[in-house]
C-alpha cells in the first residue's frame, strides 16, 4: 500500500500496533481491514510518540497534509473489493 508515498515507517508501524490492540492475532484479513481503516479515520490526530524517547513525538514529522493523503490511500485502499487492489 505505498503508493508512493514516503513516510517514516517506524511511525506508520507504531500507529497500526496501537490500533490493533487488544484485537484477535487469527483474523488476519480483518486485521488489515482494520488497521487501513484506523488509519483513514485517524492517522492525522493520534500522537505517537518513539517508545525509547518519549521526548521524540515521531506523529511530528510529517505535515498534516502529508498525514492526510497516507490517511486518504488507506481509505480508498480498505474500500476496495479485491485484495490486489489493496496490497500492491
């Protein structure tokens, strides 16, 4: 799903762990559908902060546009019909 979009990864992991939290480990295809949606719906708001210095805010560096387009292909990526269409 990277769409060519560059972004740090580190932070985009994080985000998906928070939001798969609590959540069963033997759906993975709803896990996915989760996670992209999660991000869709609120990648741009959540604070995530680097576990090993809490001091170092990672949700920090990248724009809000640049929070918002990630957020709009995750989206339009948990909508689609096929999972090619997904994960590419």
């Amino acid at each position: 799903m990277l769409h060519g979009l560059d972004f740090p990864s580190l932070y985009l992991e994080l985000f998906t762990i928070r939001s798969l939290s609590g959540r069963s480990y033997s759906t993975l295809a709803e896990n996915m559908l989760h996670a992209l949606k999660t991000i869709g719906s609120s990648l741009a708001s959540t604070r995530i902060e680097d576990p090993a210095n809490t001091n170092n805010v990672l949700s920090d560096d990248l724009k809000l546009a640049e929070k918002q387009a990630i957020a709009h292909l995750a989206s339009r990526s948990a909508g689609e019909q096929y999972w090619e269409r997904i994960i590419r």
